[in-house]
C-alpha cells in the first residue's frame, strides 16, 4: 500500500497540497497509521495470527502443552465428524440455535412492542425489561440452576401445587437442552429488547399519525408501518442473536457441565473440554475452524436472503 | 388517542410479563435472605430481613478481593478500549488516505472472528506472555474493538467537516482537533460505549476462567462459580447473596444508564 503515490484531494482541509516528493505525499497516510497503529497491532495479536493458527494447529497433534508435533493433513477433521460425541455437540448447538434465536427475538419484539406504548409509568416496564441485560452469565446461570432444582426449585414446586407431574429439568436428556435454551433466552432478552424498543422510537411519528387519521387498526399499523419499518433493526438483532447463541458457553458450564448424555454439549463447550480438559489441542482447534465457518455461513446467508427482505428508510 | 379497553389491555399485558420476566432476580434477592431451613421449605418471602448470608459470603471466599479485581479488569478494559477505538475511528473519519475502505473493511471483519474460536492460541500467546494470573492477560486483549471503531465513527461522521477546518485556522493541530474538539462533543457515544464495554467486561466468565488459576487477580464471576460449587448442595441463601453483590454494580449501571445506552446502541446498530 506504501508503493504507490498517494492522490492528495485538494478539497481535504489538511490535505498537503504540495506534490512534490513521495514522503510529503504520503503524510496523510503515515498519520493516519498512527493512529491506528494500537488497533492493528491488538488485532494482529489477539485477532489474525491467532485465527491463523488455530487453522495451523487443526493440521497438527500436539504435545499437551500445545505445540504442533506431528503432522496429520485433515486427520483431526476426519477424527471429529467420525466421533459420536462432535456429532452430537454439532446437533446439540442447532437445537439450540434453532430455539433461542427465534422465541428471544420474538419475545424480546413483544416486550418491546407492548413498551413502546405511551403509557403512564411505562419507564418502569421499560426498566424491568431491559433489566437482564446487566445480569451476567454466571448470575443468571446460578439462579435458574436453583429455578429448575429437582426438589425445592421453583418450577417443580409450582408443578407440585397442581398436582403436575416432576420434571428432571436438567438431568433428563430431552429437557436439558430446553431448560438451557430457556436460560439463555431470559438471559439475552435485555439486550435484544433495548436495541428493538430503540428501533421502534426510530420509527417516524408521522407515519402514524396519518395511518390514525385514516382510522388503521393497531394490527394494521403494526403489519403496514411498524413491521416494515422494524426490518433492519430485526435483521441487526437476528444476526447478532444467532452470532451469540453460537458462541454460548457460561450457562452450560453451571447448568450442565455439557450432561447429560452430552446431550447440552454445546460447540464452544465441546472444543474447552477438548483443549483445556482433555489437552487435544489439534482436534480443538479443528472444532475451532468448524465453529468459525459456522458463523460465516450464517453471517453470509443472512446478509444474502435476510438482506433482500429488509426495507431501509 | 388510545381506547380505555386498550389501556387496560396493554397494562395487564405488562404486567404480566413484568412479572414472568423479573421473578427470577426477585425470587434470588429474596432467597438471598433465607436461612436453608427456609429454602428448603419453599418460601417465597424471608421471615425476617437479615444479611447473614451476605456476611457468610464474604466469610467464605475473598468476594471483596475478586470484586476489587472486577472492577479493574473492567475499568482498564473500559478506558482501553474507549482510547484505542477512538484513535481508529478519528483516522477512518477525519484522515484522507489510500486504503481508508479496505482497511475499514479489514476492522469489520474481525467480528466476524468469534473470540472462542481463537482461544487456544490466545491462551498459549498469554502463557508465553507469562500474563496467566496477570491483570495484563484479562485486559489487553480486549483493547480493540471494531464494534466499538464502527460505533464512534458513525458519530464522529456527524460532526461537521466546518469545526475541522475552523479548528486548523485556529492553529490546532491534528491531535489537538482530536481531543480538544472531537471527544469533547462526541461525550455521548463514548459513555454509551464505556458503559457497554464495562457491562461485557464485568459479566465475561470464559476468558477469565481460562486466563486466572488462584485468588491473585480472579475475577467475581469465577467467585460465583466457586460459591456456587462449594455451597450448592447446604446452603442456597449463601449462593443467592453472592449472585445479589455479583449483579448490584451492573443493575445499577444499567438502570442509571438504561435510556443513554439504548438510544447510543441503535444509532450504531441501524445508521
């Protein structure tokens, strides 16, 4: 990038207007690497070399302090889809996408439809709301693990009043995954609740005004302006969303240890319990580049279809 | 104007989601003051108000100490990432240069990184470091952010080229322009992303369960873990008290800072 003449613009107000001489030229461009000089140099560290050899290690088996010893091709690759248990982690994780993202998204748009009203003391509501956003994963994690204890948690004990049967919340196999998936979405609510209700404030009082003169229903509105205008906040929140459930780890390693079963053996669990417990840095990091392409995919797929369906203003 | 039958639905609607949302942290404050023979009777209320548990909790683990160490990991990182984005973002916005899109695009494309997908080499980069049980290792790291770059450079667009041209007449240099002007006016997003950087940095759990091995520089969230897992099977009030002191500085910051933090957080998010 350095090679090349720098075209200065004239129009820039500290734009070196002399052309002579490449190193003038250049100033703005050396400036400007100052500046971003802490930026590159923390990415280059913590960033892309790491994700570089992380694709490295995949080609490796390691010594257990994580030094490449041998190399084995795509041998890790072929390791983990053959192992029952990466297969089930993989399985495990789209369950689990597949409920958070759409229940929390639509959870979080009804909480922040019915806040958006102008209501008296509705900064309350909006308050509790938006309130599970300053919970942490380990907090939240600790209570909903005392919520779904199998004898005094609250759940089983509502079901005792009314005489329901037990349910084994987190030990049984089937419903491990849903009581996870359930935390997780109390948990990401606030989050995605804020960003919406602020979504919805964006949204041009005008355009109501004139749908109320013409007397529009409220599900008229809500299918004809707000929806509409709502798209790319809930295209941002989508994305983000599926991003995050991806990536969840804090509420499997309180809740479940990833049990039973491995039945909420989640990708990002799957790969500590693989480098950090089992000391397999090369099948780790294989499981590193799967999680990565995963995301990529969903990130491409998103910006390709949802992109199309999103009505900017 | 809105309907009185309306009013009410709306109203019993919200209610009832304040309730479902909100009970799982008003059932844990109030456990928090429960003896475990009150626990284990299901009690929704305490017999009586008193902070014996919050009292156990802080006799059972350093919880000031890992609340200390909390508080700093979150402040550095807070303050970290404020300078180094804002350095990025004054570049991307005010500096004309060759590149200014491709590298812009490059920052962008770290999110696409997920941060657990390069763990192993950052932890194996730390160790040679030698930052495990370091402030170091739970701080830097986190430094640059292009969520945050993206962030104030969508404000920073927003400032008038004027001011910069009236800024260099008045004599004030590139950097001068940047902090004497630029911060100064951009006050808003930055609070907005300090207090997000501090809500991430308190709650994160992964890194410093990987980065901390002793009390030295633990952070409290890995302290819930160990309560968690040293009291769970006698005593459920402990455990709850350690979840109230864990979450008050995040409630706090949140509600203090509710309305700021979600008007910052979309302007960045849709613009």
């Amino acid at each position: 990038m350095n090679g090349q003449p720098v075209p200065q613009k004239t129009t820039t107000p500290m734009a070196n207007v002399n052309p002579s001489g490449f190193w003038k030229r250049s100033k703005n461009f050396r400036v400007a690497m100052l500046y971003l000089f802490p930026s590159f140099l923390l990415f280059s560290v913590f960033v892309f070399y790491p994700m570089m050899k992380t694709v490295y290690l995949s080609f490796f088996l390691t010594d257990y302090e994580g030094f490449p010893s041998l190399f084995v091709g795509l041998e890790n690759y072929a390791y983990i889809f053959q192992s029952e248990s990466f297969r089930k982690s993989i399985i495990a994780t789209f369950i689990f996408v597949l409920i958070t993202v759409p229940f929390g998204v639509l959870l979080a748009l009804f909480l922040a439809l019915l806040a958006n009203e102008k209501l008296k003391g509705i900064g309350f509501f909006r308050t509790i709301f938006a309130s599970n956003m300053g919970m942490s994963v380990a907090a939240s994690s600790v209570i909903w693990l005392f919520l779904f204890h199998p004898s005094i948690g609250a759940f089983n004990q509502f079901l005792a009043t009314f005489h329901l049967p037990q349910v084994e919340w987190l030990l049984d196999p089937s419903w491990a995954i849903i009581s996870v998936s359930i935390t997780t979405i109390w948990m990401n609510t606030g989050f995605a609740f804020l960003i919406i209700l602020g979504g919805l404030q964006n949204i041009d009082e005008y355009l109501y005004e004139n749908a109320n003169i013409e007397g529009a229903g409220y599900w008229y509105q809500l299918k004809r302006i707000t929806l509409p205008m709502l798209s790319p906040t809930m295209f941002f929140i989508i994305t983000v969303s599926l991003i995050n459930a991806f990536q969840t780890f804090g509420q499997v390693d309180i809740l479940t240890q990833g049990g039973p079963a491995e039945s909420t053996n989640l990708i990002v669990y799957s790969i500590y319990r693989e480098a950090f417990i089992n000391y397999q840095f090369g099948p780790a990091s294989a499981q590193s580049v799967v999680l990565f392409l995963c995301i990529l995919v969903v990130t491409i797929l998103q910006f390709k279809f949802g992109e199309k369906k999103v009505h900017y203003q | 104007m809105m309907t009185r039958g309306k009013k009410w639905t709306f109203y019993i609607l919200l209610m009832i989601s304040a309730v479902v949302m909100f009970f799982p942290t008003f059932y844990a404050f109030m456990v928090s003051f429960m003896s475990s023979e009150e626990v284990m009777a299901g009690k929704l209320f305490p017999s009586e108000l008193t902070l014996r548990n919050y009292q156990d909790a802080f006799d059972k683990l350093p919880l000031l100490h890992y609340l200390m160490n909390s508080f700093i990991v979150s402040i550095s990182v807070t303050i970290g990432q404020l300078i180094v984005s804002s350095l990025a973002a004054y570049a991307f916005v005010f500096i004309q240069f060759k590149g200014r899109n491709a590298l812009f695009f490059l920052f962008i494309s770290t999110m696409m990184i997920p941060w657990e997908a390069t763990m192993i080499p950052n932890f194996m980069t730390i160790q040679q470091f030698g930052w495990i049980n370091r402030y170091f290792g739970l701080t830097i790291p986190f430094f640059a952010m292009a969520f945050g770059t993206f962030l104030l450079r969508q404000h920073f667009k927003t400032i008038p080229k004027e001011l910069q041209e009236a800024s260099q007449i008045a004599g004030l240099s590139r950097f001068q322009f940047f902090y004497k002007v630029v911060l100064p006016v951009s006050k808003t997003s930055l609070v907005t992303l300090g207090a997000y950087g501090f809500l991430t940095t308190w709650n994160m759990y992964l890194w410093p369960l990987l980065v901390t091995n002793n009390e030295s520089v633990r952070t409290v969230q890995i302290g819930l873990k160990q309560l968690q897992a040293e009291e769970i099977a006698t005593d459920w009030g402990v455990v709850m008290a350690g979840v109230i002191v864990v979450v008050i500085p995040t409630l706090v910051l949140l509600f203090a800072g509710q309305k700021q933090l979600q008007k910052g957080l979309t302007q960045g998010a849709i613009k």
